[in-house]
C-alpha cells in the first residue's frame, strides 16, 4: 500500500449517522448529513445516506457538482452563503442554500426562473457567533422580501454557532430562532416548515435542550467523529475511529533530546524550546505540514509523543513504545477535525475506503 494513507471505515460511519439520527428523531429534528470534510466524497456520502439522513450538506457547489455526477439523487443542501458568480449552478445542482443577502436572494430567484425550478432558501440569522446571518431585528423586513421573489421559496430561518465567535448554542438562543420564525410565518403567510438549528455544538442539546419548534440540524463531525464539538463528548456507541491515519518510518535513531548548536528559528519562523530528557529513540515518519494539520493527530501507540513536525517529516520520540518498531513500520494516528479535513484534502496522502478497516 502507498503510504501515508487514510482509512476510512464505511461502516462505522454508517453507524455513527443512525446514532445521530435516532437521537434527533426522538426530538423531532432531521438531519442534513455534511459531507464537506471529506470533500464531497461519493463513498462517504453514501455510508451517511445510508445511516438514514433526509438530505446532505456541503459548503462547496463542486462537490455537490460531484455527488450528482456520482448519480446522487437525494436533495442537497448547499452550506456557505453561494457567491453572486455561482447561483446557476446552485440552483440547477442543489435542492436549499442558506443565504444572508437579498441580493443573492434576487439572484437565485432570476436564476431558478431560468430554469423552472423552485429553489428553498433558508434565511440565515445572526444570534452572536458572529459569522453569517442577519441581526435579529432584521428578519422580519428581510422575510418579506426573500417572500416576495418568484423562483426561490423562503423554507424557514437558520443559525450557526461555535464557528466564529466560538459561541455556545443554548436553549435561549434557540427559543429566540423559533419565536423569530414564529414572527415571519405570520408577516409572509408562508408555512416555512425549516427551523435549522445549527451544526454538531447544538448536539450536546438534544433532546432535552432543544426547544419545540427546532426540526432540523446540520451535523458533519458529529457523524464522522462520533463526537459533538463543544465538551467533544462521544455519542454513546459512536465510534470516534472511522478515520485514521497511517505512516510509515524512515529513520529510527537514538539521539539526544536536546538541538545542539545556536538557535534562531525553525522552519517555520518559531524558535522551538525542547526539554532535556537525555537520549531518546526518535522516529522520522514520511509525512507533513504540507500534507496534513498536525496539530490534530494522536498516535495510538501508548506512550508515542509528536515532538513537532517540519513541511515533510512528522518527528516523533518512541522511546516508550512497547511494540518494536523499525525503519518501514507503519504508526497509526487518531485525527481530530482539522486533520481529517487537511488530510482528506490532501493529494499526497492515499484514501482506502472500506468495511472493518
Ligand atoms: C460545516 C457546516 C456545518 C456542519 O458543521 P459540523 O461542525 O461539522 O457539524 C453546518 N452548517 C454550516 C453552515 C456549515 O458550514
């Protein structure tokens, strides 16, 4: 096998779906499954579809262009706000978009009646992350006018959190969502049966947080992680290793711990400060900053320590590892969020998709 490589195990994710699923069934809320941090990948999106959500998600039109070439049929959601340049495609390849302005509204109004179709808008608002969406006070007057374009329909109102700001979805907040759509139903005279609650920080809210009324969350790292992303609790029988990482070791030395000569700074401009441990056997692993995030990667090797990482050598002191190792063993990562997406984006690194892997 060409080395380093992501493994990515179908099943679990699979599995991880239906948890997510029947969790939020039992409030009442339906799932856009994100396929965005695998870059829209056919194999992905179907363990997700399989795991029983209604629609899927991605911030990107190419890889939802992807997933309709790949001949998928199920309605799509398209997640960042579309650009004024991209609304043909948007609404020719995707059945919903979030959108924040009446002008791109106008847009894929003119543009769905181009081509006779009727496209779902949900109206995003800003409750204090801070990213897209329009202030509160605002959502009624916009209402109106997203109501009054032909070609797109005004489907409901959207937030997002823990994305920007780094503010924490709460039940307050989410009662505010609901009583603004409540608002806007009344001034349109339009069902907007979508009340989207935001991405996988709203999952720690389910169900007993959740107010009545929220029906829909867009959940991606909850699904590929098995993790919500504000305690990064597991969901119970999620597995957090649908995903890992594999390289191989190119160098295997004893050496001191400890630079010897002058320092300035490290390849990337910081002036590195190591501790003195004496000599330790350090292993070399043939991948990078320019092939992953680094920062997000565990070893699974009890007692592996990263000890940093240059744009094509992951350093790590191995000293501790029972198992023997040697020049050509393969070590084994866990991967957070920000490795999964740099990695999965990665041309360097081979994707090997499967069951039980
Ligand atoms: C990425 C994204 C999501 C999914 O986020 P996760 O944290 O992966 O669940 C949901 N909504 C929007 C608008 C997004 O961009």
């Amino acid at each position: 096998m060409p080395y380093p490589t992501i493994t990515v195990d179908l099943g679990k994710i699979t599995r991880n779906t239906e948890i997510v699923v029947e969790k939020c069934r039992e409030a009442g809320i339906s799932v856009v499954g994100v396929t965005k941090a695998c870059c829209g990948d056919p194999d992905v999106a179907n363990a997700i579809r399989l795991g029983g959500v209604e629609w899927l998600g991605d911030s990107r039109i190419q890889n939802i262009a992807h997933l309709r070439t790949a001949g998928f049929d199920i309605p799509m959601c398209l997640l960042r706000l579309p650009m004024l340049s991209e609304v043909r495609e948007v609404v020719r390849l995707a059945e919903m978009s979030l959108v924040s302005e009446l002008e791109t509204a106008k847009a894929l109004s003119e543009a769905a009646l181009d081509i006779n179709v009727c496209h779902k808008v949900i109206l995003m608002v800003d409750l204090g992350d801070l990213r897209e969406g329009i202030m509160p006070q605002n959502v009624l007057r916009i209402a109106k006018k997203f109501a009054a374009l032909k070609g797109i329909e005004l489907y409901g109102l959207g937030v997002n959190f823990a994305c920007y700001g780094g503010v924490v979805p709460t039940r307050t907040k989410l009662e505010q969502l609901v009583d603004l759509t409540e608002r806007a139903r009344k001034e349109t005279g339009l069902p907007m049966p979508i009340v989207s609650g935001g991405n996988s920080a709203s999952l720690p809210l389910v169900p007993d947080g959740i107010p009545p009324g929220v029906n829909q969350l867009r959940i991606g790292e909850g699904i590929l992680l098995g993790r919500d992303t504000i305690a990064r609790n597991l969901l119970p029988g999620a597995h957090p290793d649908a995903f890992s990482l594999n390289c191989e070791i190119i160098e295997l030395q004893k050496k001191p711990s400890k630079p010897d000569g002058e320092i300035a700074t490290d390849a990337f401009g910081n002036v590195p400060v190591v501790v003195d441990k004496g000599i330790r056997k350090r292993a070399i692993l043939a991948i990078g900053r320019h092939d992953i995030i680094v920062e997000g990667l565990t070893p699974v090797d009890k007692g592996a320590e990263i000890l940093g990482a240059s744009s094509d050598h992951l350093l790590l002191d191995v000293t501790n590892v029972k198992r023997a190792l040697g020049v050509g063993s393969i070590m084994k990562f866990d991967m957070q969020y920000s490795s999964l997406i740099s990695g999965m984006m990665s041309s360097y690194i081979t994707k090997v998709m499967g069951h039980g892997l």
